[in-house]
C-alpha cells in the first residue's frame, strides 16, 4: 500500500466477521469529535497506512469514492497521519440525526513473514442541534445538508440513493421507491438547468442521501456542474441543486447549495499567509439583512480560543466585505516540507486552517453553519544551504581540524553519504575514520544542520607548503550526498573550504592595566616578528610605534592611555571608566588574523563633581554602543544647556543645581540635585530612524548635599509683672504660634514635621492663639516678630518681619495679616493673629549662607475694654500714625507680654 496522497489506496473493511483487532498499541492513536467531523489522528511506526472498516465487505478507498462519501487523509513529513469524515459519511451509523458511531480498523503493512497487524477504533459523537443548513468545504469534497420537511410538516422517509451495498441504519444510498412516502426521482444543476436521475447523479461522482430529517448533496470541488464566481473578489467553486420529491400526484423541491473557497483567495509575502473570505457570501445568503453570529479559528478542524491564537500569531480580522485570516510563515500548527528544482533547495510551508461562522438570516429565519477545512501551502521558497568552516586559524597544524557545519534544513533531510576527490563515504564510513559527521537539530526541533569534523593530517585534505611566506595551506573539496524523505528524492550539495596556517609558533599576547594605561606584552618567543600589529583600527606605524612601543629583546609592550582614540569606551558610572583595548596580530601576507587579544579595565575617574556654591560638572563620553553619536548635541534636561567643551568623543558640562532642568527632593537628611544627559528629542528620532539597532543615549547625573539634623519644635513663655484682666475664670494664660499647611489655616504641621522645607519665596502661614481662655473681653496682638539663624531669639544677625505691630517697612516682601473670623475651631477671633511672609534666607556678606531660619515673636494680651490708644488698639490700625505703638509705664496695667518661637524652617 502506498499513501491516498499518491495513487494508491486505503483499504476498507466492511465487516467485523473474521477480522481480529490487534491488541498491541501504535505509536499514537486518538478520535475526537469536532463538530460535524470526526478526527482521527495516528502516529504509526511505518510510513504507510490502510484504513479499514469493520463491516462484511472490504472495500478500496479510492480518491474518488473517499470524496463521494465524506473522507479525506492527509500526511505530513514525518508520516503521521490525519483522518476527516463527516459526521453524515456513507458508513456510519445515524441514530435520529443526533448520534453517529464510526468503527474503524486500521491495518499497517506487515511483511511476508507475518500477517498485516489490524488496529481498531470506534467513536460516538453526538451533534445538536443542527441548523437550518449546514455546509462543510474539506479538501476534496464540498458538502451541504438542509432540513427538509414535507408541505404538510410531516418528514420525508428515509431512502437509499445508490453505491455499494447498505447496511442498516447507515445513511441509504440508490434509487428504490418506498412503499409510502415520497420518492427522490431527480436533480436539477444550476445554472446549466440539467436534470439528472438520482442514480445518474451517483455515477457522476455525487453523493446524495436522505436522513430522519435531512437532505445530504456532496460533491467533488472540480464536479462538471459545479462553477467558478467571484465574490466581493473572491474566487468561490459554487454547487447550485434543487432536488425533486414524488408521491402519487404531489411535488415538492428541496433546494441545497454548497459554496467553497479556492486557492486564489490566499495571498502570500515570505512572512505571513492572508486568507480572505467573503463575510457576504452572494450564493448562499439572499439579502443583506443577516446577522453574523459566530466567527471561529481553529486548525485542523479544532477550534482555538483567543489565547491560544495569541500564542501562536494567528489573527482574524471580521470587515464589512471580509473576513480576513492572518497566518505567519512557520507558526505552530503546520509544517515545512523540502523540494528539489534542478538541483536547488526548496521549501514549502503547508498549514490547513479552519474557517466556522454562524449567520441567520432575517426575513427567512434560517440559520447556516459553515466550516471550511482549508490547506494552504505556499510557493516553494529558495533556502540554499551554506557551509561554514569554523577551523581555528592560531591552531597548530599537526592539531587542526576542519570544523564543519552545512545547513539550515527541514527535518525531512537526511545525509547519505559524502564524496571527496579521492573517495565516497557513508556517514558510518566517516564516523568510523574519525570525521565525527553528527546532526544537530534546533531549539524548536523544527530544522536540522550536519557537522563534521576533518582533521588536516587526514589524505583527503590537500596540503600546499608556501616556504617564502612561512605558511601552509589546506584545502578540503567535498560533496554531500542528501536526499528527501518520504519520496527519497535526492540532490547534492558542494563545497571547498581552505585554511592557512603558519609554520611557526604564533606570539602569546599578555596585558593589564593601572589606572593610567593599558600595557599589551607581545612575546614573539625568540623568532623575527612576522607579523604586523593593528591597534584599535590602525595599524601600528613607525610613527606610532615610537609614541607607544617599549622594545625588549623577545619582546615589546604598548603603553596607551585609557582614553586613547585607538581604545573605546564601553561603559561609564560617575567615578569610573570602562576601557577596551584590541590588539590584532596579522599575517602580512594575507591579512589573517594570527592572533587577537582584547583587553577592558575599569579606570576611576570623577565624571561628576559637585561645589559647595551650588554648581555641578559633568562629562558625558561616546560609548561603543553608540557609534553615530556626537557628543556636541548633548544636552541637559533642559535642551539650550549644551555642553562647555565637547569634542568627537566627549563633552563637558559646568550648570549650577537651579537652571538646567535640574530636579530636586530630599531622602532623609539629604537633598538631591538630578539631571539627564541626552540628545534632544526631535534628534533622537532622527538618529534611531537611520540607525535603528542604536541604543538611546542617557546618561543621569547627581549632586547629594547633606542639610542639618532635625530639630524638634520648641516653644518659650515668658511671663511679665501684670496680670491682664479678665471679668472670670482663673489660671495661667498660655499662647502657642503654630505654622499652618496652606492659607486655609485648617492644618497645621505638627512638632514631628520641624524641620519644614519651603522653597525661597514660597508664603509661610503663621497663627498665634491664646490658649485656655473662653473671655472674649481678652484680644491677643502682635507686638514684634523677627528671624534668627538659629533658635536663640538674642542671636544676630535678625530680620525684623513686625515691629510695634505693623509690618517691617524696610521688607521688600511686606507681612499681611489674613483676617481672622469664627468659625467651628475659632471661638474668639480676638485670641487669634494671623500673618503671612515670604520665605527668604540671609545673604549678608559676613553671614556664611545657611538653609534654616527661626522665627520669634512678642505678643501683647489686652484688655479689649481698654482706650483705643497704645498696642491694645489692634493690629497696626493707623499705620500712618507716628506715634503708632509707642508704649508708656501708665498703659502697663492694662498689658501682659509673652513670647513664642517656632521651630527651624529650611529653605531650598
């Protein structure tokens, strides 16, 4: 037996009468029910299988007779085997269209020694509901099943309608009459308007056949009465039928048409596979008044979820004309197949992906399921194969060894055998002379590559000794002999690889480095030097072997700094510098490599720097990653900070930590300073669109400033001689000032929060409150307040902010005093005071700058009933007022002075 896709065929056995299963197991043997489709999938040990079916007649599948029933097989390389039938084939068994079982025995090829070994399987598989129509395009067959009842709703009997001898209970095939009941007499093909007997139409290659309650019509895709049309530019292979039922002098039609893609709805690119499909389907739907219900991908003939086609790339695409699948060359679900075309290497991809919708239309009310089994397999695609030598060119020859490696090819490739000038060689023939032939298979076990290992010394390679240039050259002319499984087509591969060695002991290289230099010791072992050395990307001149080369007697050293435009730089971090020195020996002759030393140190060096005045220093070098950077369009964050020196490999920035775009914010008791080195935006994308592997250049630079320990908040009272009035209530008065978190004076920062940080400028809220007292005959008021650089409110230098009441009128940032009305906190606004001013720092000349300030403040506890002359008056009312604030012994009476200080506040 050969394969179905060639010209043999499968066997089936209708009957389980003297048939005896196999009990032992193949390799992989699974049924699935999917839909309206069994499948059936085998692995077996031999390339070639027979299906048979259990029954009392053997019958020979062939191509056509598996289309007219409902059956299709495929292969793939590896000889694993996919079967399809259709839940309505000729042979299984139909319980009331809702169960169908389907026995199968496969047989694989014995030999003459022993019997074919038989392996049996059956499965069940339960289908509904069925819809109104239901059409399944496979591979070699398209077929459509309606629901057909009689006038008078009563369902047509079952009738048989031709072909090998039924059995009971499968779908009947001929043209019998039935004692009672209609009678199938004909078929009627659009648009040709040919009427056909049923038993014509079964001659033809047709399959047409009743079930309880079904009408059957299956048809080969290139049928003479099928025909092409194209649909919204769609190639689509159309079967068009009305079938014709009598009884006495009663006539009715069923009407059944079946639509199918064709290859040329697949567009193909080297990368992806787009298959487009019709959503409107012109044949099949009448109006334009349907509704797509359902869309499903699957390969196969198994649905996939939405993740699983994630994984594996798939995509469909639903528009208003089509339905539009995207398939990427190579994914998983298909496979790769070799091809041999005058002697070149070819490979396909083939991939069967299946297509469901579900529509219901309207007007009518008919609901249709269509499935399409779809293969798809793309023009044949040149992979010419290379071989690779991987010989070692500083290796000793008597040593040496051909390192090669021919590939990449599918797994259907093997090697036979190898043909060299002198001899042809199986694979087992060059193992066992020591070539070492082994094949090698990819990560995804999806392609193959052949390497071989031929050592110098062995016949086969040629030898040619060059004395006036010190080397001998080998050569190696060989032609691999493949051929392509399951069809052993065979084709030839050749090559000729050649190596060139030296006749002398290559020199060693040695290096290290201080923090200055690189230092390269080339030992050339007590032989002339015959080799020319190349530093970086030039070669090492007299010139520059004067700047850079200390000889020895067998030896000599370069010493080139680390910042030597023969180095690179590979990487950089704010207090080193990574440095890569390559130094190459070459033959003089030829220009190969004799030997390669590459040597990378860390040098320390300080790229940025930070002042006590605020100022910061950066320098940004060109990186071997970024090889089309030009280190004078750097920038700071902020892009019109460019760089105060820059040259072709690096570029220097002086900024102070307040211009630049430079950031801040504080980590405990440290404030940071950050800003980034890079390219402005707009020439960042210019480069990366000429030069896309580039990485993007970004280099972040810091200054850390230590600020003060914190100190918690501290409060001082002092009590003067007099004691204010107050008609009731006994006790100490006590006043508290307190730093409010915004302007609402809602909340206010609490002694945990000292010390508070507030930019220059930024408005700091005050309240001073007269605590534990409910007298509303008492006001509080401001009398001094002042800043100090610390919490002694003696200290010098001060900054007076109230004096006698009033705002300082020498302060360019004047005090406000925000009203103070009742409200759920404020019971007495008379015991509060409110001011306002603006952050600021001390800048005298004898005054080293400094971040913190303390505020203090005298305060005056009234009498509210007292004369409205004197501080009891309120808060600054007639600032115009000379005598404002003037204070005299006889007001002392009626006044009672306390002090408080805040916390320190820091500014940034």
């Amino acid at each position: 037996m050969v394969h179905f896709l060639g010209s043999g065929l499968f066997c089936l056995l209708m009957a389980a009468v003297g048939i005896q299963a196999h009990l032992t197991p193949i390799n992989y043997l699974n049924a699935e029910c999917l839909g309206n489709v069994i499948r059936l999938s085998v692995a077996p040990p031999f390339e070639e299988v027979d299906a048979v079916f259990n029954d009392t007649q053997i019958i020979n599948l062939t191509p056509g007779l598996a289309t007219q029933c409902g059956f299709s097989f495929k292969f793939d390389p590896m000889g694993n085997a996919m079967f399809f039938a259709s839940l309505q084939n000729c042979f299984s068994q139909n319980m009331d269209d809702k169960l169908f079982s389907l026995v199968i025995q496969f047989r694989l090829p014995g030999n003459h020694m022993t019997e074919d070994p038989v392996y049996r399987v059956g499965k069940t598989c339960s289908y509904t509901p069925w819809t109104s129509r239901e059409i399944l395009c496979d591979r070699n067959y398209m077929e459509v099943s309606v629901r057909r009842t009689l006038p008078d709703s009563q369902t047509f009997p079952e009738q048989p309608t031709g072909g090998p001898k039924a059995r009971s209970g499968n779908l009947r095939r001929g043209a019998d009459a039935v004692a009672s009941g209609y009678k199938m007499t004909a078929v009627v093909f659009s648009p040709s308007k040919k009427v056909m007997k049923v038993d014509e139409v079964q001659r033809k290659g047709y399959a047409i056949a009743n079930t309880p309650t079904r009408l059957v019509l299956r048809s080969p895709h290139n049928a003479e009465e099928t025909y092409l049309q194209n649909v919204a530019g769609v190639p689509m292979r159309v079967l068009s039928t009305s079938t014709f039922f009598e009884q006495k002098w009663l006539v009715t039609r069923v009407d059944a048409t079946a639509v199918c893609p064709t290859p040329g709805a697949v567009a193909f690119t080297p990368e992806v596979i787009t298959w487009y499909m019709p959503k409107h389907i012109d044949p099949l739907i009448s109006s334009d008044a349907f509704t797509m219900l359902e869309v499903y991908m699957g390969i196969d003939a198994k649905r996939l979820d939405t993740e699983e086609m994630a994984a594996r790339n798939y995509s469909v695409l639903v528009t208003e004309a089509h339905i539009i699948v995207e398939i990427p060359v190579g994914a998983v679900g298909g496979y790769f197949k070799s091809h041999i075309q005058d002697d070149q290497y070819f490979v396909t991809y083939t991939i069967e992906p299946m297509l469901e919708l579900l529509w219901i239309e309207e007007v009518s009310h008919e609901d249709t399921r269509y499935k399409v089994l779809f293969p798809i397999t793309t023009p044949p695609m040149a992979r010419p194969p290379q071989v690779h030598n991987y010989t070692p060119l500083d290796a000793v020859p008597e040593q040496a060894v051909f390192m090669l490696e021919l590939g990449t090819f599918n797994l259907d490739v093997e090697l036979l055998n190898i043909t060299f000038p002198t001899m042809v060689l199986t694979v087992a023939e060059c193992n066992t002379r020591g070539f070492n032939v082994q094949e090698e298979r990819s990560l995804d076990n999806t392609l193959k590559t052949f390497r071989m290992e031929v050592p110098f010394s062995d016949p086969v390679v040629f030898k040619e000794k060059r004395p006036e240039q010190g080397v001998t050259t080998f050569t190696l002319q060989l032609i691999y002999g493949l051929v392509i499984l399951p069809e052993y087509a065979p084709f030839s591969h050749s090559a000729v690889v050649d190596a060139v060695l030296l006749d002398i002991v290559p020199p060693s290289v040695t290096g290290n480095c201080d923090q200055e230099n690189f230092y390269i010791t080339v030992d050339y072992r007590n032989q002339e030097p015959f080799f020319v050395v190349l530093v970086g990307k030039r070669l090492l001149n007299h010139e520059l072997a004067q700047q850079y080369i200390t000889e020895g007697d067998t030896d000599f050293t370069i010493t080139l700094p680390f910042s030597s435009p023969d180095a690179v730089f590979e990487s950089f971090h704010s207090s080193s510098v990574r440095s890569r020195l390559d130094v190459a020996l070459l033959n003089p002759y030829n220009n190969m490599t004799l030997k390669y030393f590459s040597l990378a140190c860390s040098f320390l060096k300080t790229l940025t720097e930070c002042f006590s005045n605020g100022t910061m220093t950066a320098l940004a070098v060109k990186v071997e990653s970024a090889p089309s950077l030009n280190p004078s369009q750097l920038t700071l964050s902020d892009p019109a900070c460019g760089p105060t020196y820059s040259d072709d490999r690096l570029a220097y920035f002086h900024f102070t930590v307040n211009s630049c775009g430079t950031t801040r914010k504080f980590i405990n008791n440290v404030m940071l300073y950050e800003n980034i080195i890079s390219l402005p935006d707009e020439l960042e994308v210019k480069i990366n669109a000429t030069t896309s592997s580039e990485d993007e250049y970004q280099l972040k630079v810091s200054c850390y400033y230590v600020v003060n320990a914190t100190r918690t908040l501290a409060f001082l009272t002092r009590l003067r001689d007099n004691v204010p009035f107050a008609e009731t209530g006994t006790g100490r008065l006590t006043v508290r000032m307190r730093l409010a978190q915004d302007a609402s004076y809602n909340t206010f920062h609490q002694e945990e929060d000292y010390p508070v940080v507030r930019y220059l400028r930024q408005p700091l809220h005050f309240e001073v409150e007269l605590t534990k007292s409910s007298d509303p005959k008492v006001a509080l008021v401001l009398d001094h307040c002042w800043a100090t650089l610390n919490e002694d409110r003696d200290s010098r230098p001060r900054w007076n902010l109230i004096i006698n009441g009033c705002e300082n009128p020498e302060d360019p940032y004047r005090v406000v005093f925000p009203p103070v009305v009742a409200d759920a906190r404020v019971h007495f606004p008379p015991h509060v005071k409110r001011f306002e001013v603006h952050m600021f720092s001390f800048t005298n000349d004898a005054v080293e700058p400094s971040g913190q300030v303390f505020v203090h403040c005298d305060v005056v506890i009234c009498d509210a009933s007292s004369p409205s002359d004197g501080p009891c008056s309120g808060q600054c009312v007639n600032q115009d007022n000379p005598k404002r604030g003037q204070r005299h012994v006889k007001d002392f009476f009626e006044e009672h002075h306390l002090y408080v200080s805040s916390g320190y506040i820091l500014w940034v």
